[in-house]
C-alpha cells in the first residue's frame, strides 16, 4: 500500500508495527465489557497510518486516501465508514489537546465522544503507554448556548405569523388585473 502523506517505508513498517499492537487492546476492551464498535475497531486499525502533523484539509484528505479503498473492498456500511472518519479527526484533536495541555472541542452525542475517547485510550496503549487522563472535552460552539440565550429576564422574540400560505393576495382575487 502505498500512501501520499507516508514519507518511508521505515515509517510505513513502524506504523504498521502500531496498527498490530492495537489488536489486542481492542480484544482487552471487549473482555471488559467496552465492546467497542465497528467504527472503533476499524479506527483503530487506520488511525497509526495518519501521521501527527496533518491538519484541516490535508487529514480529511489523508482519511480519504487510507480509508476508501478497505471501506470499499470490506463492504463497510456508510454510518459505520462516517463515524470512523470522525473518530480519526477527533483522535487527532484529542492527541493535540493532550499535547497542549488544552481542552479538545470535539462536536457531537455523548456515544461519539465515548468512542473517540475509547480510541484515544486505545492507541495510547497499542503505543505502549498508559493513558493518564483523557483531555478535557468541550462541547461544540455551534450547540452552545449563550449567555444572553439563558437570560430568563430578556423579552421573548415574538414570531411573524403569516396568512394564507405563500400566493399573494393579488392571486387570490382573480389574476393580475384583480377585482
């Protein structure tokens, strides 16, 4: 397999080396009762591919080219193959967030952010170390509430209600010349 943003094979054999550490953490999760899911797993497996420094674009591009050929040939379903593709950007937020000792803003459900947390915690183990503790997360901005949203004091914004659907009353009275 060869992959546009792998520079060597030296590298192309270390990760490879880290996708097979991962199988038998995945193992452990199950034995533990995480189950994790098909997503999860399959993250797992692609997510030492993608290299540290890819960002934006270029790892939704990267996703691209390392994930649609086994999607394909695996017969991945479609909800299974998008939440996988999330889990590896919010991977990527969460290991940068872990390196910056900020939070990770990471958007969706609660189960989302599980299993992205659960493969972070995985690949951190496949790595060889132990997970101290999972960067702090924080909802997407796009949900947030504000401030002034909460206030229960601010006057309600009264919606225009609206007549007679959407022909104009022109229309209604007979044609252009009307009545």
């Amino acid at each position: 397999m060869r992959l546009s943003f792998v520079s060597s094979g030296r590298e192309l054999v270390r990760r490879r080396t880290l996708a097979w550490a991962a199988l038998p953490w995945i193992d452990k999760a199950v034995a533990d009762g995480r189950d994790p899911s098909n997503a999860v797993a399959f993250g797992a497996l692609l997510a030492p591919f993608l290299s540290d420094d890819l960002r934006g674009g270029e790892l939704a591009g990267a996703v691209q080219e390392l994930a649609h050929p086994l999607i394909v040939q695996l017969h991945v379903t479609r909800r299974d193959s998008e939440r996988m593709r999330y889990l590896l950007v919010a991977l990527r937020k969460l290991l940068a967030a872990g390196k910056r000792g900020a939070n990770a803003e990471l958007a969706g459900g609660r189960e989302v952010i599980d299993e992205a947390v659960l493969l972070f915690e995985l690949m951190e183990r496949a790595a060889g170390k132990e997970p101290q503790a999972t960067p702090a997360i924080t909802a997407d901005a796009a949900g947030a509430a504000t401030d002034e949203e909460d206030d229960p004091d601010r006057p309600r914004k009264r919606r225009r209600r609206r007549r007679g659907g959407r022909r104009r009353r022109r229309e209604l009275l007979g044609g252009e010349h009307g009545l």
